[in-house]
C-alpha cells in the first residue's frame, strides 16, 4: 500500500527528469499512471541533468530525479537540486545502506558486478581480488576502467582495502587482460565465445538480457556462452557482491511534491520491483520480489553492507589509479 495521501484536484500529473532511456522504465510509468490516474511527464536528460535543473531554477518543472550510479545520484544531492523526503513506505522497503542518511537519495534497483565465466569452467566461487591472481594471466575481459561500473568497484576496493593495496591489485588485473579494457559489458561476452578470454567482470543485469534475446540471435549466443559467478570481497566478513544502483530523487523545487513522493512509493511497491525484476533484469531493492528466471538462477544475492557513500568518497582516487597504472592502454 502507499502513503494513502490524497491527490490535489490541481496536480494530476508529476514531471520525471530521467537519465535512463525511457523505454526501460515506462511500462512502469504506464502501471502507475493506470493505478493512480497521475499521469507521468517524462523528459529524457542524457547529459547535463544538473546544469538543466540549476538553469531553471525555481521554476523548474522537474518533480523527480533518477539516474543510475550511486556517484551521479550524490552529485545531484551535493548540487543542491534535491530535497529530503520522509516516507515510511521508503525507509521500510530500502535497506538503510541502499538509501540516504538524510533522506535526499532512494535506491530503487540494483545491479550487481559479477563475474562471466566460460560455461565449460569449473568456478563456482571467487572473490574480486583472485581477479588479480596469475591463474588468470591473458584470461581476463573487462570494460574501460573509467567507466562508471568500474570506477565504483574499484571505490569499493579502495574501501575495503586501501588505496596501496587496490593499485596493487588494479596492476595484477592489468597484467590478466586477455585484450585491452574496451568495449562493453556484452563484449565480455562476447570474447569469452570466441575464445578471447576464459573470465570477466560484468553486470549481471545483462545477461538476463541476452539469455532472453531471439534464440539463433548473437546476444543469444553470448549469453550461452556464460554462467554467472557472483564475486564477494575477501576482506569483507559478511562476504558481500559489489552493487550499484538506480534511483532517484525529489527535485528541490518540484511543483508536485505529493506527486512525486508517491511516484517514488510506487515504483518501491511489489508490482513495480518485479516489473524492474522482468523488464530491465535488474535486481530488485526489495526483499521477497519474485525474480526474471534467468536472475533467479544466479542464486541469492547477498550486498556487501558497505554504505555506498563510503564507496562514493573514492570515486576520484579510483579514477586517478585507472590512469596511473595505464589499465586502459
């Protein structure tokens, strides 16, 4: 159930700002237009969502901010185009790690870094660290080590490690690579069909993608090709998997607020988290939401605990490490 508050005659519609294509959240925005009668404005910001908001001030229609990646999300808090929300619904449905302490940020999917592993492979388990282990030397895929994904991972392993020890290991992970860290998340898989390389680093969320694609279809064939490991950290106690996020916020100057809070209320309800589960095979924030079968077999997901704004502080440090040690050349 929602907050049960009541719309006002005068705002029957709320205004989404949104980094994410559209299309991968609509039928979403489409339910929660059928179930409530509010009709969702959507207006698609690829690049400058912060720029957009402050020029507009506040006259700005933008009720609600979403973005992926736990760093864009404290960028728009710090800019100061946000504002805090108290919502039972929300703190109930989102594990306090996966939300703001100051109510500014809400997690509404995640999306785990897992490893891809040639099928014929027999790893059932592995840490992120033993990515660095010579075992794997000229074995290895990954993407560019500045991409969002994988800045963030190295963050966590800066916070769980410190710094010293993670250049370290981002060398050893250098030395692995079966090619140049380039291309995307699919490409991993990709390689590993083609014998590039045995293992990599990758979102879990894509899988589902290409394991539910036209069967005969490349995607389909890469997805094939795979199994999912999900790697936790060796210095963490609780043995947790590496996660980043979608969410969203409330815009500081949003004209609906009401709106907008319930837009968020909704979109954490059982119906919405599965239709994230099913659509995006992103990973629910919500305990007990049945799963896409394809996620569902990657077995239980457990989060490493480490507040994702601990992770966030290294952001810049991971950054400048991808450029010392050279991983993308």
């Amino acid at each position: 159930m929602l907050s049960g508050m009541a719309f006002s005659a005068s705002a029957q519609e709320v205004s989404l700002y949104t980094t994410r294509e559209p299309r991968l959240i609509q039928p979403l925005l489409d339910e929660f237009t059928k179930d409530t009668g509010v009709k969702v404005n959507t207006v698609f910001v690829k690049d400058g969502l912060i720029e957009r908001v402050k020029a507009e001030g506040d006259k700005s229609p933008a009720d609600v901010l979403m973005t992926v990646d736990i760093g864009n999300l404290l960028d728009l808090v710090e800019a100061g185009v946000t504002q805090p929300i108290d919502s039972a619904v929300l703190r109930e449905a989102i594990p306090e790690h996966l939300r703001g302490a100051d109510n500014q940020w809400y997690t509404l999917s995640l999306r785990d870094r897992v490893a891809y592993v040639a099928t014929d492979l027999d790893v059932s388990a592995i840490t992120y660290e033993a990515f660095a282990d010579p075992r794997w030397k000229g074995k290895v895929c990954i993407r560019s080590g500045q991409h969002p994904y994988n800045t963030a991972l190295i963050a966590a392993m800066i916070a769980h490690n410190g710094l010293e020890a993670t250049e370290d290991w981002l060398r050893n992970l250098k030395n692995n690579l079966a090619r140049k860290a380039a291309g995307g998340d699919r490409d991993v898989a990709r390689d590993i069909l083609g014998g590039i390389c045995d293992i990599g680093i990758a979102n879990a969320y894509y899988v589902g993608r290409m394991k539910n694609a036209e069967p005969g279809s490349d995607a389909h064939k890469w997805g094939e090709a795979i199994k999912v490991v999900r790697p936790v950290f060796a210095s963490d106690k609780s043995r947790g998997t590496h996660v980043n996020i979608s969410g969203a916020a409330v815009a500081k100057h949003a004209p609906n607020r009401d709106e907008a809070i319930t837009l968020l209320e909704y979109l954490v309800s059982d119906k919405a988290q599965s239709m994230y589960a099913k659509a995006n095979y992103e990973y629910p924030v919500k305990e007990g939401v049945e799963l896409d079968p394809v996620v569902a077999s990657f077995g239980k997901l457990v989060v490493d605990p480490l507040p994702l704004t601990e992770i966030a502080k290294h952001r810049k440090q991971a950054s400048e490490l991808v450029d010392r040690v050279g991983f993308n050349n």
